[in-house]
C-alpha cells in the first residue's frame, strides 16, 4: 500500500482486497458519529466491499452486511449505527431527497453513500468523498478528500495506514 498526502487528502495505491479491508479499518478508526462517507467509482471498483470493512470494523456481523442495490439503504448495528444507502438505480436526486436521507445525517452513525456523485448537492458539506478507481483486477487507487474541517483525519488517517 502507497500513500500519498495531497492537499485534499490522501491518495493511496491498494495492491489486495487485504489492503482494501485495512483502509476500511483505518477509516472506522478515525470516523466519528456523524460521519458522512461519499463512494464514488465505476461498477466493481470496490466500493461496496470498502463499506464492508468499514461496518465490520465498527462491529457490525459480517453476514448481515450486503450491497444495498435492490434495498436502497441497510441500517446495520455495530458500535455505532451505519448506514449504506446504494443510488445507483434512482432515476434523480429527488428521490434520493425523498428516502428522507436528511434525517440519517443528525442519526449519531456512519452513513456510506455509493455513487455519491449523483446526488452530491444533497449531501452534508463536510462529507468524506472517497473516489475508488481500478488499475488491474486486485489493484485500485484511491484518492480521499477531506473537508477543510477534518483535515486533522487525513493525518490520522495517514498514521493509521503506515
């Protein structure tokens, strides 16, 4: 694993699905309640299996954990909530708005949002966007941005990952 600070954030190389849990567990450590993570990549790039090793890490049962696609957002129990909400099959921001997703920003969790891009304006300003981008079957280059606020995370962030 590679990482890079930048002046956003962070930029790491993954080389394994290993790697890819381990950001996931650094990212539990250093996430708060109220922490809103936005996933942005291509299909299979790996953003629901980073939202796997988040909820893992915060204690949530591995087995209870899947992609929310079809069920457009799991709330799962862990040390603290997590919520992983799926847009990609919304046909508008406005439905996403109307899934009353506002409420799960105060709710004390995690919120996970895959394919963030789409629906950007209606998330919190100080969200994390993570955006994930595949180099070869088990290699991804992940690039993280921090709002000016938590800029201090992407140094522990860093801390954690080395």
């Amino acid at each position: 694993m590679n990482v890079a600070r930048t002046d956003a954030g962070l930029l790491i190389e993954l080389d394994s699905e290993q790697e890819t849990e381990r950001l996931g567990q650094a990212l539990a450590d250093v996430c708060d309640p109220g922490c809103v993570i936005g996933l942005i990549g291509p299909l299979g790039a790996g953003k629901t299996r980073l939202v796997r090793a988040v909820a893992e890490s915060l204690g949530v049962d591995p087995g209870a954990i899947a992609s929310p696609t079809f069920v457009l957002i799991h709330e799962y129990e862990g040390r603290i909530p997590v919520y992983h909400f799926d847009v990609f099959r919304l046909e508008s921001p406005r439905e996403f708005e109307d899934l009353g997703v506002a409420d799960y920003w105060s709710a004390g969790g995690v919120c996970l949002v895959e394919w963030a891009d789409r629906v950007r304006a209606l998330l919190p300003i100080d969200t994390w966007q993570i955006r994930i981008e595949p180099l070869e079957p088990t290699r991804r280059r992940v690039e993280i941005d921090f709002p000016a606020s938590a800029a201090v995370l992407a140094d522990q962030l860093a801390n954690c990952l080395e």
